[in-house]
C-alpha cells in the first residue's frame, strides 16, 4: 500500500475523504478530513432515480476541490467509491464518465451488500466490541452488519435512507407512512436467520449528531464521538422530541447544530424505529465508516481483513510518530507487567487494568516533545483525543490519567472529578498512578536494568543488578498507597 492513501466516499447527502498516512506495516493516522454537503441525491428519488444537474455540478466541483487537497499531501493512492443514489441511479454514467475523462478519477460505484461490509470491517477493527450489528444510515439506504466474535456473518443493505424518506414521505407529512416502510424493509433483516446482537454500533452522520445531543444533554466529560456509548432506553424521550419537533429553532432548543436540521428528524426517525424493533439495548458511537473500511480492506488484505492479535493501531501508530525507542518502550512495558503482577495479591485490581498500564508506561514520554517540563500534562491532554481507535471511552481517559500522576503524589479526589463518571476508584487509580511511577524510577537512567521483584509481609523487594543511584535516591521521595513499602536491595 502506498505510504499516503486518499479514500473518498460519494454519499446521497454529503461526500467525504480521508487522507491517510502509513507509519508501519499496519499502523497509520488521519492525515487530512473533508466532508462536503453536496447532497447528489437531491431531487432524484421524485424523478425516477435520475441524479439531477445541479446537485451533479455540486459534486463535480467537490471532487475537484478534494483532489487539489490529496495532491497537497502527495497521496500515492486513491479509491473513489460511490453508494445508494448513484447505484440507483439511471443516469450516473453521465456523472461517472465526465468525472473520468476530466478529473482522471475513477469512481467505483458499489453494492449495497459492499458498503455493508466496508462498514462492519471499519467497526470490528476499530471499536472495542466483539458482537454488534453496524446500522450504517445515509441518505439513500442504509447498511447493516452483524458481526460475532469480530467475524462478519451477515451483511445487508435496505432502501431506508434520510434523503428518500425525506422526498417520499416527510415532505407530505406521512410520518405512519414512513414507518410502515421501514418496518416493512426491515422484515428482511429479521428474517435473515442470524440473530441479532442487542448492541449496535452506529454509523453515518446523522447517528453522529444524535450522539453529540446526548452527550451535551448529559454533560458528557470527553468530546470525543468515536467510542461514545448510551443506552437506548435513556433516550427515547429526546429521539421523539427530534423528529417531532415542529420547526428548527425547536431543534436548535434541543442542541441539534444547523448543519444538520435538513436531515436529523428523517434519520432520528429512522434509527429510533430501527431500534425498537430489534430489540437494541445499548449504541456504540463510530466515527469510522466506509472510508476507513475501504481503506482497512486494502491494508489488511493479507491477514483476512483483521488486525493480528493484541495489535493496537492507535497505541502503534504514536509510538512510531512521536519515534519512542522500540526497546526502551518495549522494557517499560515488560516491567509494568512485573510490577502489577507481584503487587496484584495486595491491589487485587482486575487484569484489564495491567493492560493500561502497559500502554500508558509506553506512551508516557510522547508529550516530552511538545514541552520536557510539562511532559506528563502534555501526554495525558494529547491521550484524551489520540488514542482514536478501539478503546473505550474508560480506557482512554483512565491510560490519560495513569500518565498525568506519573512522577507526582498521588492523585486525590479534587484530581479526577471532571472525568469521574469515566474513571475507576479513587483507590484504583491511586494504584495505578503509583505503580507507573516506580516503573519509570527503576529505569530512571533509561540504561533498561535487570530487577526482580518479590512481596513478603506487604513489602516489595526491589533486587537490582546494577547499583543506580538515581533510583536509590529518589525512591524514598515515592508517595505509595497504603499498605505498602519498598526495599532495594
């Protein structure tokens, strides 16, 4: 794969691209994000399917615009692909051709069951989920995959879209109408003979801006979509006063943002009936979609579309841009495990909990570059936003904060109150905090020691092959949680 990849995806409402940046052979980061509201389904679906001038002119120029910007990164590669009103389109030859012979673009125009799988291949990749069922809402269609033990089993595509119901039913007020047809269209995923996962990971923009109403109405403590989790039961009282709210200043009372008025009460309405009948309990927020499942496809097409096991992309992908020394992260890492392992008798913390400790001992460093003295600020202000891909909105902002009180006292309750409903236990925390801390002690010459420890009557025996004496001297300057003491021998 070329080191800088362009995906870009021609929607019924709005178009979108990604620029992409290798790091390593499976590691990469968002090199640029451009969504244009071209809307190249508008007026389609009263005429026959047939995309219209305008909203063909619209587009063009679009893409125009976003090849200028692939070209400024110097991306190599370049997929183009196109979904529901251009396969539904008579006309879109027309479109495809004009956009070929002048723009040199080829645009693939794909599937339902395609776009489908593009979109559970994004999710089981980059979400913290192992079974779901991805409900993909665009303007035209939208896309189903059930996903088990992150293994796609079933995809599907069905003719619900913000931008069809819009023209077919809404415009004429038939509210009963439009729900007969989803229902109706829907028996076909019923009657798939997979069952149905009660956790659905939602995608496409109108999911998106119900997620960012959610959260404002819940004063959410991260700003972060992707990852963001809700209960369905918790909401359905602000989904009908969406779409059934009877101007736009009401949408706007609600916190729904202007860019999206023409279409949130087509697709609230849409997700809100969707998930009422099948039952969900639980959504899961995705900013990934089909862009990144085009470009995933691409990526892992050597290792069944899956990254191996273990991997992180987003945990990789910093390690390899911020150019953290592999065996130096590789030794901190190892010796976090050691040191949660002969304390867990005393801590008792759940294993999930050595895994962000790993991650934050590798990853504590990367702030150094933006300011050395303010280095662990620095890393847990970047954390809360860059790990983007497959952790948990509790795991992000739990690995930020090991990372903050790293090298300092203990955090105390006054320390993690504005992210508390994200966090664990004071006491956990307190745990964690410590045991990065004397991690990066012992390496405190970054010279890799060899040490074993050992725990006899509530007290860890440090035994270190080499005699160092900045680790000796500052070790009785670590504040430690109670129930705990240390010796170097």
């Amino acid at each position: 794969m070329a080191k800088i990849t362009t995906v870009i995806d021609i929607g019924s409402n709005s178009m979108r691209m990604v620029v992409m940046q290798k790091s390593s052979r499976f590691a990469f980061h968002l090199l640029n994000e451009t969504k244009a509201r071209v809307k190249i389904s508008e007026g389609s679906y009263e005429n026959a399917g047939n995309l219209q001038e305008v909203p063909m002119e619209r587009a063009f120029n679009s893409l125009k615009s976003f090849l200028n910007i692939s070209k400024s990164l110097k991306s190599r590669k370049i997929f183009c692909v196109a979904t529901s009103a251009m396969r539904d389109a008579p006309n879109s030859k027309i479109f495809v051709n004009r956009v070929k012979n002048e723009l040199g673009l080829d645009i693939k125009v794909i599937d339902g069951t395609k776009e489908a799988y593009f979109g559970g291949i994004a999710a089981l990749n980059l979400i913290k989920a192992d079974d779901f069922v991805t409900v993909d809402i665009g303007g035209g269609s939208t896309e189903f995959a059930i996903v088990r033990n992150k293994n796609i089993e079933h995809v599907l595509s069905l003719d619900i879209g913000t931008v069809r119901l819009a023209e077919l039913f809404f415009s004429k007020g038939d509210m009963d109408g439009a729900k007969k047809y989803i229902l109706n269209k829907l028996e076909e995923l019923k009657s798939c003979g997979y069952d149905i996962p009660s956790t659905v990971i939602g995608i496409g923009g109108s999911i998106r801006a119900l997620s960012r109403v959610i959260m404002k109405k819940n004063y959410y403590p991260l700003d972060v979509l992707h990852g963001f989790k809700y209960n369905v039961n918790s909401n359905i009282q602000l989904f009908e006063a969406i779409y059934n709210s009877k101007n736009n200043n009401t949408l706007k009372l609600l916190g729904v943002k202007k860019d999206r008025f023409d279409t949130i009460k087509e697709g609230t309405f849409i997700f809100a009936t969707i998930l009422n009948e099948l039952n969900i309990q639980e959504v899961v927020t995705s900013g990934a979609g089909v862009r990144e499942g085009v470009y995933l496809t691409d990526l892992l097409r050597n290792s069944n579309c899956k990254f191996p096991n273990n991997f992180n992309v987003s945990v990789r992908s910093l390690l390899d841009r911020y150019q953290v020394d592999e065996k130096t992260s590789a030794y901190f890492g190892s010796n976090a495990r050691k040191i949660f392992d002969v304390l867990k008798p005393i801590h008792q913390l759940d294993d999930k909990y050595r895994t962000l400790l790993v991650i934050a001992s590798k990853l504590h460093s990367i702030g150094n570059s933006l300011n050395f003295y303010k280095g662990n600020d620095s890393t847990a202000e970047f954390i809360l936003n860059g790990l983007n891909y497959d952790f948990l909105h509790s795991s992000r902002v739990t690995v930020a904060h090991i990372i903050k009180f790293s090298k300092k006292s203990l955090p105390m309750q006054r320390d993690i109150i504005r992210h508390k409903m994200l966090l664990p236990p004071l006491e956990t925390m307190q745990w964690l905090s410590f045991m990065i801390s004397l991690n990066l002690l012992i390496n405190n010459d970054l010279s890799a020691p060899k040490v074993e420890y050992n725990l006899k009557d509530s007290k860890l025996c440090i035994d270190m092959e080499s005699d160092i004496y900045l680790v000796k001297s500052e070790i009785d300057k670590l504040q430690m949680p109670k129930g705990i003491k240390i010796k170097i021998k």
